[in-house]
C-alpha cells in the first residue's frame, strides 16, 4: 500500500472540522442560560431524544419539508444529504464485512476501492452494485444543484442567495467530491477489472488509455483534496447548518426558545440557516423591491457581525419565512431580539405615566391607538356593548396610553414593560372578569406579555360570537360575498384563523383564497417595518387587492383597524372591521343604546 | 379670416371651460361646450364666498353665463363624454351611445373632484354629527342657514383642519391643494363674523399664503377676528356622548401633546383630479403627471396643450388653481387654441 499518504488532505480536513465543532459545541451549549441547560438536560433524559433524532433524520436527511413545498428541491437535496449518508453507511458495512472485522480504520470506507482491490468477500457484488447506485443517486443532486445554480425557476424558486468566499469553496469542492470519487473508482475497476454497472462501465471507456495505473493515486489525492476543502470550508461556510440544525433540533425539543435576548440559542439558530433562500419566495418586501432585508440576510448579517439599522428595521414582521422556513428559525424573535439588543440604551423612562383611579366594571373594553384611528370601529363596539347592556369600561376613550406592542415591534422592551405595568395595574383594580380589544397588535402583547391573573382577554369577535351564542345578539344573514383578509399578528401571530370566519359565516358568504391563512398577504401597513417607504407599503398592499379583487367579494373584511385603514386607501374594494360588519346586520337589538337613531329614541319616549 | 368656422369641444362647463367657450366664441370659432352636470358654473355654484375680496361667486357665474349666450355657442348639459378617438381631421367624442360629435379640436376643463373626507377615518366625517368639510361649510353659507351643530346648538368653539387630503402620502397625495389655507383663513373670518363668541382655531402644517394680499388677510383674520393657529397636523377625533368632539394633535412649536373639546371640526378637503379624467386617458392620448392631473405637453412653455396634439386643456385639471387663475389660464388656453388653428392655415 504505497503512496497512501494521499489520504492526508482528508485526514486533516477531518480533523479541522471536528475540532471546531467540539469547540463550538460546547461553547453554545455552555452559553445557555441556566434553566435551557437544564432544559437540555431533562429532555435528554425523557423520550423527547427520539423525537430529536427522528426529527433529526427526518428533517435534516430526508428534507421533508422542502419535499412539500417542491418535490425537485426536496429531492435535491435528500439526494445530497441522505444518498452521502447512506454511502457513508453502506460503505462501512462493506468495509467491516471485507475485513470481517467491526472496527475498521474509518477512512478506509471513504477510499474502499483503492484498498480493496479483489471481491474475495461475501456480497461484494451486491456491495459494489450498491455502492454505485447510491453515487448515482447523490450525483443526480449534484447534477439538480448545479442546474438551480444556473437556473432557479426550474425548482419553482424566483430567487436564490448570493455567496460569499468560503461558501463558494465549500460549493465547489461538494459539486466535486461525488465526480471525483466516480473518476477515482472508475479508474481503480478499470485496473482491477471490477465495480459495478456505473463504475465498470466508465471504466472500461478508461481502460483504453495506455497508462491508466498511473492515473489511480492522482485521482484519489483529488478526491481527498476536495473532501479535505470542503471539511475545512465547512464551519465557515453556509453548510456550517449541517451541524448546527441537528444541535437546534435538539435544543428546540427540550423547550428552549429566545427570550427578547441573545443567547448562544441565537447563534445555533444563525448557525442552522442552510440559505436556502425559501423565505425570500414569499417575502412580500420583494414586491416593492426591497431585497436584501429578508431573514437569510438577516441571519447572514448577524453571522457576520455587519448588521445595521437600515436591513435590521426593514421587515413588516409578517411571519411568513417563519411558516415557510424549512429549518423551523423562529425569524421574527430573532430579529425583535436583534432590535432589542440595539435600541437598549434609547429606552424612554415614561416617568410621566400616571395612575387613574379605574370605575368597577363586568368588561374592560381597550380600543388601543389603531383603532382610535378607524372610530368606526369604535362606533361599532360601543353600539354592541350598549346593545348586549354590558357593564363596560371604555378604558382608552380619553387618555389613550398604548399597549405596548408597537413599542416591542422597535425592539423597545424596556419601555413596553412599563407601559404594560402602568396599564396592568389600571386594568385588574377594575374588578373586571373580561378585557375585549378590537386590535390584534394589542391582542398579542396582552395575550403573550401581560399578567393579569385570571381575566380572560378576548378579541372582540369572540366577545360577540359569545353574544350571539347566548341570543344577547342576534345578526341577519346577508348574500353579501366577503373575503375575510388575515392580519399578520392575529393569524400568523397568534394562530386565530377559524374564529373570525365562524362569525363572518353567520352574516355573509365567505370567499375561500388559496392565499389566506397561513399564506395570508400582509396589508403592508405594518408597524414592524420602520424604514419603508409609503409607496413601497402601497405596493405591497396593492399586491395583496389585486388578488382580492380578482375573486369579486363584496367587502373586504378583516379584524384589524390597521389592516382596515390600510386597504381603506385603495378605493377599488370597500373595507370593513367584522365589528362593522355585525353592527350592520344586527337585528332589532333588545335595549336601545345610545348609538340608536333619535327617531328610535323619540318613538319609544312617546309610547 | 377663416372660410368654414372651426368647431371646438369644450369638456367641461365649469369656470374654465366657460371662459374658454366665450373667448374663442368671440374670436370667431364654433363651440360646443359639455358639461356632466345640469347646469354650467361648476363647483361655483356651491361656493359661499371666495377669497380675497369675499366677494359673491355668482357675480363671477352670471358674468359667465352671459357670455356663454354667443350665437356660436352651443351648451349641452347632463352629458358626460366618456370616450375621445381621433377619427382623421377630426376628433370624436361620444357619451355613451347617446351622443357623438366631431370636433377640430378638443379643450378639456374638467376640473377637480373635492377628496373624500370619509378616507381620513381618523377624523370622524361621516361618522360623528359634527365633522364637516369646508364645502359643507360653503353650502351651508351659501344657503344662509345659521351655523349650528347637528343638535342645533350655537357651536362655542370650531377647530378648522388644514392639509386634509393634501400633502398625505398616506391618503394618496403628497402634492398641495394651493388654494386650502386661504380659504381656511377666509372661513374662519367668516365663522368670526357669524359667531362672534365662538372660539376658532386653525390646525396647520405650515401656512401657504401665496397671494400677494393673503399674508394681510391672514393677519386679519389673527387681530381683528381673534382666530388662534396652532401648527400641528390632527391625529385623531373621538366623539363625545354629547356629540362634541376630543381632538389630539402635537402643537410642534411648543412641542407638546395636545387635547382638546370642540363642538365642531371643519376639514379642509384638498383637490383631487377629475374622475373623468380617466375617459381622456385610457386609450392613451392624453397622458396624465405624477399626481393624476392632465400632463402638460411643456410645463414652462405649454402649459395648455396636452401630450396629444389638438387636444388643450385649462384649469384644475392640470392642477389646482384659484379662481382667478383658472381664468387666466383659461383665456391663455383660448388664446393656444387661436394660435394652433393659424398656424394650420
């Protein structure tokens, strides 16, 4: 076995890569606040390792959420990942049953062909048929990755990332490693006179060749070479996510999630993103021609350490590459907690807060600043409240104090909190059972960062679907066809998709869309994206009319006032609250409110 | 002169269009003029006073009309030309399938439409009883019904809103309406003289007093009619359970938040192009600037002719104007017209 030094550039690279992912590895994981490592702990002592690894193999193999969005990308990309795995796998046993032995040097399986030179072994037929098999199928990943390279849209992607140089190495020499180990085993059964269908056959094309001997351990020092680039490229490089998903993965079972600081639990999430440019598809921003703030760019930055203002602030926090990436980064809490970690030092004091004394009241009805701006939401709310006789408390009517959210949008934590104090205290001395809010930006920050013990906070169609339940209200079905629009923070945010339709159904005809949902549009009004530019939210939002319009409802519906105020300025569709909506089709209401007309009033007085 | 009188479309029967029609009817041509509406003189005839002189609008209508009783005249009204093809020599314009005419050449004063208050929702209009625009204003001058609130009583304090509709990237338009902050000095004045004990304030951005006699109105209206002027855009009005109304705005110049209880809020509605510009511009003859009024063909040079030849212009189609621009521009479309018919000959 002469010149076997070939192996050397392998043999380094491998080394390199596991001492950095060692050094890596704990260092994250010694990064973790003391109750995730605790997390960590208890989980891998509990059955949630399994689902680690299934999730693990699933996910990081067979890539079986790529698959559902598109079956060419998936296919890439397990052919890439689980081929290598499986010739990895298949090719130990090969070694272990030619050696008749279970501990074999662990680079020998990678260079097989040049040790093994007979098939004096049980199955090595069946082995090198195998072998050549599982090459053909990684290769034709290979041959699918380089064709996106040149020509995205065959994978139904508009867009993919730009490299920078270690990626472009570490690309490369992947795209080279599987050609070169074919060339090298070619060349090996062309001398031996063996391998399989792929290898013998391109074998004999090169046995023709007067002097192929002394092409062999060239050959295979390329194929180390390769390997060896591609190892010492790969914790600086985009396939650094190879390691770090399966370190995610595991981290994310034991319940461990970013809490509005930055962990290592940031880094192996930054560290996870393959780039595979999936969210930057349904990025709305591209619309308007804003393409270098998406969430692999996000990452990328913080990677490298050059994140600013410009690309930070730029993101209507939507949440669609949350739903669409396939590595499951939580993409919107990364990027609050990249703002929150940026604006620390700015946060206001809001000494000026006071504290009012608060009437006792059954429900607290909190309009919030969005819907101050659309009072026919107001309107709308005050007439049912008045109409179900509630015992209300209209908290926000005069002195409006906001509930935060915008504050935690712009990565202002601090001042959200007190904010939040301030409105907490006022909210629970009311005695109140219920707190109603027309606001899904309020819903969320109420829902997810208030404590306010045992009160219930309802979105108020929930108020009213219990009204109507309880035959407190009573709403007319009308032929009106409505689309109801999905606001990011109430579905995407808050996974409330069912709820709303179930009251709009009881008034009108829902329009279905294939983009709703989950795969909703935002309107563009946003008050996460605090750089864009007004023309560049109209786009957006006319992208999301345009396809509206194209399915001729009615009205427009949605359950946000600044979804509501946002479409309100396309005049092509009318666009109305679900409150509004139910106020229009209420039926004669028990109790006049003060909402009533005057002739109601009057005629009442007189009888 | 001419053997065959050239006959001339004029769209439109407005100011503009009727000091058009007058002046080349003069001048010798054949005019049809068109308008929409049932009669001539256009938003005018809604107008209570017209700044700087307060001078009554009908006097500038009726002068009009009266010319408009030209033997080579001919008014058609309750028309709207929704189609414009250039058929040869010729122009032709068809409302519908009820009428079609043929003309030598076309002057389109379509005007302005008012921007609809409801799209600001935040201000309440049409929402809460109290909240009207200044043209509601105008008609109710206009009419001389006494100014009170919708429950009929002396309204004790007004706040007038400038800029509603105009410079608002968010509604639509960054451009300026020109012709709103005099008018809300005006009307302010007006309330003033109606409602000696109401308080009257104004809520500007910055105050675009243009003419050369505005600035003294604007002083005015400050020392001899007490109005009060704060600099600050309105963010929002509630209505209160008895109808009146909170408003929230910043005053910038002390910058500082502010709140405040009116009976009555006036909002300056701004100018926006003519619906019917969209009839002229579909087929893509006569293009339309950035804001959606008519494109002139050279904004120093020709400011009347449009980016289709034959085809002028005059008035707040092209963008907003006063009164007495309109009519200097009109005559100076008049005088275009008079001039490409020459050089034809």
């Amino acid at each position: 076995m002469n010149g076997k030094y070939f192996i050397i550039p392998f043999l380094a690279g491998m080394a390199y890569l596991f001492l950095i992912l060692i050094v890596r590895g704990i260092r994250w994981i010694s990064g973790l606040s003391k109750i995730d490592k605790l997390r960590l702990f208890q989980s891998l002592k509990s059955g949630r390792t399994l689902k680690s690894l299934k999730e693990a193999f699933v996910e990081g193999l067979l890539h079986r959420k790529i698959f559902l969005k598109n079956p060419v990308l998936g296919y890439m990309h397990m052919s890439l990942a689980f081929g290598w795995f499986l010739l990895i796998v298949m090719g130990h046993v090969e070694a272990m049953v030619a050696e008749g032995s279970l501990s074999v040097p662990f680079y020998m399986p990678i260079f097989f062909r040049y040790f093994k030179t007979t098939e004096d072994f049980p199955l090595a037929r069946f082995f090198s048929f195998m072998m050549d098999l599982l090459l053909l199928f990684v290769l034709s990943g290979v041959g699918l990755a380089m064709l996106k390279r040149f020509k995205k849209s065959l994978f139904g992607m508009k867009r993919t990332t730009r490299l920078k140089l270690f990626d472009r190495i570490a690309l490369t020499s992947l795209w080279l490693i599987f050609p070169l180990r074919l060339l090298a085993e070619s060349i090996a059964a062309a001398i031996s006179h063996n391998g399989s269908f792929l290898t013998s056959g391109i074998g004999k094309i090169l046995s023709s060749s007067q002097h192929i001997e002394l092409l062999n351990t060239p050959a295979w020092l390329a194929y180390s070479l390769v390997l060896g680039f591609f190892f010492i490229a790969l914790p600086n490089s985009r396939y650094m996510h190879i390691p770090a998903e399966i370190l995610f993965i595991f981290l994310r079972n034991s319940g461990i999630r970013l809490k509005k600081q930055n962990t290592t639990y940031t880094d192996v999430q930054v560290f996870s993103c393959s780039r595979c440019g999936i969210c930057l598809d349904n990025c709305q921003l591209s619309t308007a021609g804003i393409r270098d703030t998406q969430s692999v760019y996000l990452l990328k930055n913080i990677r490298n350490k050059d994140l600013d203002d410009e690309h930070l602030f730029n993101c209507l926090l939507c949440g669609k590459c949350q739903i669409d990436c396939p590595v499951g980064i939580e993409t919107i809490d990364l990027r609050i907690t990249q703002r929150i970690e940026s604006t620390r030092q700015y946060n206001s004091s809001y000494e000026y807060l006071e504290i009012n004394s608060s009437p006792s009241a059954k429900v607290v009805y909190f309009a919030g600043c969005m819907t101050h701006l659309t009072p026919g939401i107001i309107t709308a709310m005050q007439k049912i409240f008045e109409t179900a006789g509630e015992n209300y408390w209209f908290f926000d009517q005069e002195k409006a104090p906001c509930c935060g959210r915008p504050l935690m949008l712009a990565g202002q934590y601090e001042a959200a909190s007190k904010l939040i104090e301030n409105n907490s205290r006022q909210i629970l001395a009311s005695g109140a059972q219920t707190l109603v809010v027309s606001c899904p930006i309020c819903y969320k920050v109420f829902k997810e960062d208030y404590h306010l013990f045992n009160m219930e906070v309802l979105m108020h169609f929930e108020y009213i679907r219990r009204l109507i339940d309880r035959e407190i209200l009573q709403v007319a079905r009308s032929p009106q066809r409505l689309l109801y629009h999905d606001p990011c923070e109430l579905g995407r945010g808050m996974g409330m998709y069912k709820e709303p339709r179930e009251v709009l159904a009881m008034t009108g005809t829902l329009v279905s869309i294939r983009n709703e949902k989950e795969k909703a549009y935002c309107c563009g009004g946003s008050l996460g994206n605090l750089k864009i530019k007004q023309e560049e939210r109209d786009m957006i939002r006319n992208q999301a009319v345009n396809d509206y319009l194209e399915h001729s409802p009615d009205m427009l519906v949605t359950s946000c006032p600044m979804c509501k105020k946002t479409f309100a300025r396309n005049t092509r569709i009318p666009v109305l609250d679900i409150s509004e909506i139910i106020t229009r089709n209420m039926l004669s209401p028990g109790i006049p409110g003060l909402t009533e007309s005057k002739e109601c009033i009057l005629e009442e007085e007189y009888i | 002169m001419m053997n065959k009188p050239r006959h001339i479309a004029v769209i439109g029967g407005g100011i503009a269009g009727m000091e058009t029609a007058s002046r080349l009817a003069q001048a010798g041509y054949k005019i049809t003029l068109i308008e929409k509406e049932r009669i001539t003189g256009g938003h005018l005839t809604q107008w209570s006073h017209l700044f700087p002189d307060s001078s009554d609008p009908a006097i500038v209508v009726s002068r009009l009309s009266s010319a408009l009783s030209h033997q080579n005249i001919k008014v058609i009204t309750s028309t709207e030309i929704t189609d414009i093809s250039k058929n040869g020599q010729y122009f032709n314009l068809k409302s519908g399938s009820e009428m079609s005419l043929n003309a030598d050449a076309i002057v389109v004063t379509s005007g302005f439409h008012l921007f609809d208050a409801s799209r600001k929702e935040e201000y309440g209009y049409g929402l809460f009883d109290n909240v009207l625009t200044s043209a509601d204003l105008e008609l109710m001058m206009k009419n001389e019904k006494p100014i009170r609130t919708a429950s009929g009583k002396k309204p004790r304090r007004i706040a007038i809103i400038h800029c509603v509709g105009s410079r608002d990237a968010k509604a639509g338009n960054t451009y300026c309406s020109k012709v709103c902050c005099i008018t809300g000095i005006k009307q302010a004045i007006e309330l003033n003289k109606r409602l000696p004990e109401c308080e009257i304030f104004c809520f500007y951005m910055d105050l675009r007093l243009y003419g050369s006699s505005f600035d003294g109105l604007y002083l005015t209206a400050q020392q001899k009619h007490k109005v009060q002027f704060i600099r600050g855009r309105l963010s929002e009005a509630a209505e209160k359970p008895d109808k009146s109304l909170q408003i929230k705005a910043e005053d910038t110049l002390s910058g500082r938040p502010l709140r405040m209880d009116v009976d009555m809020i006036i909002l300056l509605v701004g100018m926006e192009p003519g619906i019917s510009h969209n009839n002229f511009s579909r087929n893509g003859s006569v293009q339309l600037d950035e804001n959606g009024f008519l494109k002139c063909k050279d904004v120093h040079a020709a400011r009347n002719l449009t980016t289709q030849t034959g085809i002028f212009m005059a008035g707040t189609c092209i963008c907003p104007m006063s009164v007495s621009e309109t009519l200097e521009n009109a005559r100076s479309a008049a005088l275009e017209v008079i001039n490409y018919f020459e050089r034809k000959m």
